[in-house]
C-alpha cells in the first residue's frame, strides 16, 4: 500500500473498549470467541469472555481517535502535538495501525468523496 493511500485511510475501531479510571488508559474488550453461541456456552467456565487489552498513554490516544472520523494522517498531527517529545513517533504509531488493522482490532477505509451534482452538465 502506497504511503499516501495509507495516509488517507480511516481507522474504525472494531472492538467495545472502556477507559481505566485510575491510570485513563484505555482498555480494549477483545472477544474470546467470534460466535455468540460459543461465548454463552463457555462463559460458565472460563468467566469473562473476552481479553482485555491494556494500551500504554500513546495507544490510548490513538485508539480514541480511531473513531471513523479521522484519517491515519490526521490522527498522526494530532498525536506529533500532543507526544513532541516522543522518539521516533510517526514509525511508531504507522507499525501500530498497521498491527490493530493486522489483528482485526481495527478496519481501515477509504474516504468517499461525494460529487456536487450541480457541476455536471445535464
């Protein structure tokens, strides 16, 4: 995938999450099993049925902001302002995308660009 492509996608988190209270990290809620048959008839025996997946302060932040309204490259702007400090931050966070989207914790689409019917000449 061309890296200006990529730029454009938009990240939409596929997972419920919840945020920590003490440490406002945030907690992904990963399902143990895909089916819903499989999750009841498990539950009893193995408690919870899902993972839950804690994110260091970075993650967290680039786990809000994979809401559907952000495009890989906007999330990245936002993070360069909030983490000036942090070390190598754009291979950093590209690598993370790309393993959420990887592991199915996220979906990256593609923007639609909607035409203005009143430039097309009837």
């Amino acid at each position: 995938m061309e890296d200006n492509v990529f730029f454009q996608l938009i990240p939409v988190r596929q997972f419920e999450w919840k945020i920590e209270e003490e440490s406002q990290r945030v907690i992904i809620l990963r399902p143990k099993y895909i089916s819903k048959w499989a999750q009841k008839l498990t539950k009893p025996f193995t408690g919870e049925s899902f993972f839950k997946i804690k994110l260091d302060a970075l993650g967290s932040q680039v786990w809000q902001y994979c809401d559907g309204a952000h495009s890989v490259e906007e999330i990245l702007h936002i993070l360069q302002k909030k983490f000036p400090e942090e070390e190598d931050l754009d291979k950093r966070f590209v690598l993370f995308i790309k393993q959420l989207y990887r592991e199915k914790f996220i979906d990256l689409l593609q923007k639609v660009v909607e035409e203005d019917s009143t430039t097309h000449p009837e």
